[in-house]
C-alpha cells in the first residue's frame, strides 16, 4: 500500500487554507492509497471532531512568523523513508524549508527509496499577494525569501499541485527564477 504524508504548519479548523484541503483530499487519499500521515507544528488539543480518521502528529507549536518548530526538522530525518510521497501544505513558512533540507540530507546519506516530494502553495504563489500596495513589506520579504530559500524549495520538489489552471498559469508569473520540474491540476 502507497503511504502518504503531508506536511503543514496548522490543523486548526479556525486558520482556514490548507488545514481545510487536507480535509477536502482526504476522502480521494483514502480511496485510492493509504489512510495520511499529517505532521502538523501545533499542539494536538485544537482539532475538531471532523479529523479523528486521520493520523495527525502533532509536534508542538510553533513559534514566529516562519512558523519555525525545533522538533519537525529531526522528525522529518527520521521518518521521510518510511513514505512513498509526501505533499508540503503552503509557502513562505518553515515546514517547506524543513522538508527540503531533510530530503538533502538524506539524499547525502545515500538512503534509498526516499519519497517524491510535492507542494501545494494553496494561491501563495498568485501575483496579487506581490502586487497589493496593502502587503508592500510583505511583498519585499518573500521577494527575499523567495530569492534565499523558496525557489530553491520549488526547484527540488518533484511537482506542484495547483487547485485550478489559473491558479497554475497565475504562479509562473509572479517570482525569478520559477523552475519546478512538474505542474499538476489536481
């Protein structure tokens, strides 16, 4: 059986985006591979009734605006190659950063059978988010972010998992260099 994980920053019902795709997908996942593993950075007591079909693992919160857990980077490094794929929920927050140095890691280590790694960025890489005068810091910090880190995450990852072709035409405009070796229309 093919096992899955998804990686997140949040499960929390009231932040909305990707806590609320996990629960859209997980039906399909269900169906058609294994029941998911969701590592989360956030304490385990904030779910509603709504999750108990899922395995959630709950590392803690998580602290700052990258969303940075000290527990996720080792328990990726551990548990990466017992997966067969495994999908980073969101942008511009720790958990994509964390996933892609553990996959280098591993892949120095010569560890076999490591999973595919894709991202859903859930509309964060739509251009409105650069081009709103009302996010003018935040635009120049992932312009930032993007240039040290993000690309990099896009780069290695072996596809991205758009909500719509609009959403999939919309992110190949927004950020330099935009390399990803897949595009999906999930």
């Amino acid at each position: 059986m093919i096992k899955q994980l998804s990686v997140i920053s949040s499960m929390d019902p009231e932040i909305g985006g990707p806590s609320q795709a996990i629960r859209y997908l997980f039906p399909y996942f269900t169906e058609n591979y294994s029941k998911p593993d969701v590592v989360c950075l956030n304490d385990s007591g904030i779910y509603s009734d709504d999750l108990e079909e899922i395995n959630i693992i709950p590392l803690g919160d998580s602290y700052g605006p990258w969303q940075y857990n000290k527990k996720l980077f080792t328990w990726l490094k551990e548990n990466l190659a017992n997966y067969d794929f495994v999908i980073i929920h969101g942008l511009w927050v720790y958990n994509s950063y964390a996933v892609t140095k553990a996959m280098d890691e591993l892949r120095k280590k010569n560890i076999p059978n490591l999973p595919a790694v894709y991202i859903m960025p859930h509309g964060m890489l739509d251009p409105w988010f650069q081009k709103n005068k009302d996010r003018r810091l935040k635009a120049i910090r992932n312009w930032f972010y993007w240039k040290l880190i993000e690309h990099k995450v896009i780069r290695n990852a072996d596809g991205l998992l758009f909500t719509c072709k609009l959403e999939m035409e919309l992110a190949r405009n927004t950020f330099y260099p935009y390399r990803p070796k897949h595009e999906f229309n999930v």
